[in-house]
C-alpha cells in the first residue's frame, strides 16, 4: 500500500478519533473546570488542589492487569472496554454539570476524580487497541493521528468550551461537552477489529506479574527504561520555561496567544503528521535519531533569541522549528513505546511505560525556573541542549539489540 493511501486508510482516520475521545475530558476537570470554579468564587487555594484529581493518570498502570486479563462479552477484548468507559465519560461529565462549585465542592471534586479514572482507564484500552491493530510499520503515523487528535480534542474542551461559557451558562457547556463524547461511542463501534488468536492472561497473577517478567527478561531492558526516561528530557525542561522565557524577553501576552500557543499548535500537530508519515518510509530507529537531533538543534535556537532584535517573525521561526522538532520526536517515541509491548500484555507494559514518559514532565522539569535564575536564559537553554544528549547516545548500545518484543505470549 502506498504512503498516501496508508495516510488516508481507515485504520488512520480510527486513530484521530480515538485520539479525540482521549483528549477530550482531560482540560474538563483542568483548566476549564478551574476557570469554571474561579468564575463561581471558589477560594484560588481550593483550585489548586483540584489538581489532586489527576491522580488516577499517573496510577493507571496499577489496574492495567484487569483490562488485560478480563474481556467483555461484546466488540472484543478492547473495544468492549472502550463502550463502556465512554459512555460512563459522558454520563459523569453531564453529572458533573448539574452541580454547582460554589456550593457542592466536594461533590465537584468527587465528580472529577470519576471522570479522571474513566478517562485514565479509557486511555489505558485505546493504547493498548492501538498496538493491537496497527503493524509495526504504521505505528508512527498512528501514533502521531492519535496525538494530533488528542490535541484537537483538548482546543474544543479548551478554547471552545471558554468561548462557549461567554455565551451560555457553565452547566450548558458541561452538558454539550458529555454529547461530544457521543460519537466516540458510535464510532467504537465500526472501529476494526482487534486481533482475535492473541493469547489472554490466564489469571489475573498472570496478567498482574507477566508483564514485568515478560520485560524484564529480555535483554537490555534496563537500557529501554533508561532511554524512556531521557529521549525527551531536554524538551521537556524547556518547554516548561517557553512561556516566562518569551514574556521576560519583552514579548506580550498577545504575542504569546498568537504566536507560540496558535501558530505553535499548528506547528505540533504538522510535525506529529510529517514524522508519522517519513516513519512509513524510514525505520523507528532512524527516526528516533534524526528526530532526537532535530529536537536538541531547535532547544538551541532559543538561546539566540534573547540577543535578535525583537521581532514577531524570528519569535515565530525559533518556535515552529521548536514545535514542529517535537512533534516529530514525540511521534517516534510513542511508536517505539508501542513497539516495545508483548500484544499479551499490551495494556499493563504501555501504562506502566507512559507513567516512566511522565516522570521528566514532572520531576525532572520541576527545578528548570531555580535553573533559568541562576544561569540565565541564554546557558539555560544551552544546559536543556546538552541534558538531550545522553538520551540520544543511549541509542547506540540500543540498536545493538535484537527486536525486544514477541508477537504473541509464551
């Protein structure tokens, strides 16, 4: 099959759907609930604890084993799941738009913790669909529709849910976001099959300690889980300083809207298509190494911005190499994540890889505001440059491994 019609299968256009469904909830008990409650008054140190919600993202991989090791009686092993953690989406967000977070706090706060571990879960199921169906060759394109939908997603329950909320109540908005869940379901449901001969965990000890001894026991796996931690650590630094980095150079905030969150966005999702499509093309491991370079090259280009003459055209340059560079990276990344998965275990090793993914996000880039202070935004940049490189040099011994994962179960 050609590159175009592989772009344009149906397989792909699942992909960007199942993507939306992901994305969608997450901004609903985030930034738009926060917005929401700071429109009805709730105290700012009560908002910021909401953000205790998110919990069940990071723990997900704790119930992975149960989605692996039990299969409902309708649409298979994953898609089943997928129905029913949709519809359980759309019932709690429209629950959670018939209260009021003035006055029922706590049952708000209750609310999005369900929609956090419906949504989490779903996530947990649709990676898992995702690897199943897609061979090897098509799991970058795959991952990147995925991604590119999962980003849409949160621009309608971001942007547009606050557009929205100037012109109809909160509790409206809430309520038209639970029916944009609605064709996720319909959709799931024409979605192809999964793979029908892979072999379910027999018990749940199985699907609990298969996963990791499956892992575990191939060589360089210690080497893999490395490689995960710091392929994108770089990026991440940075990118958690773009914003005050940018305002603190003389940029404003319209600058910012326009230029790095508009036209940055557009440059992300374009560098998930282009890095999804050359990997048609190109192996993982190629694109793994050119699109590692191409992410530490664009952190660099940040540190000449500070000493150009301000100008909105060098500000969006810098920014759409920068976006376009990690879309690609991120597109790679993911691919291999899913490459690394036994189909026997596909849900509880991709959980348990992605909460790995979210530790630089989290940890790593905590200190980056301490480290633009003491250095500087010109060697700050340069430092988030160089912290790249190890993850990039890990590369070496791992393509000296054979291909780490079966096909089926043992």
């Amino acid at each position: 099959m050609s590159t175009f019609k592989k772009f344009f299968s149906y397989r792909m256009f699942i992909m960007l759907l199942t993507g939306y469904s992901a994305g969608l909830p997450l901004l609903l008990i985030g930034s738009t609930l926060q917005a929401w409650m700071k429109n009805d008054g709730v105290d700012l140190t009560a908002i910021g604890f909401f953000s205790l919600v998110g919990i069940p993202y990071t723990l997900k991989f704790l119930w992975a084993p149960l989605l692996d090791r039990y299969q409902l009686p309708f649409l298979g092993r994953r898609r089943g799941w997928m129905v029913v953690f949709q519809a359980l989406l759309a019932v709690s967000i429209w629950g959670l738009s018939l209260l009021n977070p003035q006055h029922d706090l706590t049952l708000v706060a209750i609310f999005a913790f369900i929609i956090a571990f419906f949504s989490a879960s779903q996530d947990v199921v649709l990676d898992a669909y995702r690897r199943e169906i897609l061979p090897d060759e098509e799991l970058g394109l795959g991952s990147s529709l995925y991604v590119n939908g999962y980003r849409l997603a949160m621009l309608v329950s971001g942007a547009f849910a606050l557009y929205l909320a100037d012109q109809i109540p909160w509790s409206s908005v809430y309520q038209w976001m639970a029916l944009l869940m609605l064709p996720s379901i319909a959709f799931t449901f024409i979605a192809p099959k999964e793979i029908h001969h892979i072999e379910i965990p027999a018990n749940l000890k199985v699907a609990v300690l298969g996963p990791l001894m499956d892992f575990f026991n191939r060589k360089g796996a210690w080497l893999m889980l490395l490689f995960i931690l710091l392929y994108k650590v770089g990026d991440s630094m940075a990118s958690n300083m773009t914003t005050p980095f940018i305002l603190d150079i003389g940029y404003s905030k319209t600058d910012i809207a326009t230029v790095a969150k508009t036209f940055g966005m557009i440059a992300t999702i374009a560098g998930g298509l282009l890095g999804g499509a050359l990997m048609l093309r190109y192996s993982i491991k190629w694109s793994m190494v050119t699109f590692g370079i191409l992410q530490a090259v664009s952190t660099l280009g940040f540190a000449f911005l500070p000493s150009m003459e301000k100008a909105i055209p060098s500000l969006a340059a810098i920014i759409a190499f920068e976006n376009l560079a990690s879309g690609m990276g991120t597109a790679a990344y993911a691919a291999y994540m899913a490459s690394l998965t036994n189909r026997q275990f596909t849900a509880t090793q991709y959980a348990l890889l992605t909460a790995l993914m979210g530790i630089p996000r989290v940890i790593l880039a905590s200190p980056t505001g301490w480290m633009s202070k003491v250095l500087g935004w010109e060697m700050f940049f340069v430092v988030c440059t160089v912290v790249a490189l190890p993850g990039l040099l890990l590369l070496i011994p791992l393509f000296r491994l054979e291909k780490p994962v079966a096909k089926s179960a043992s």
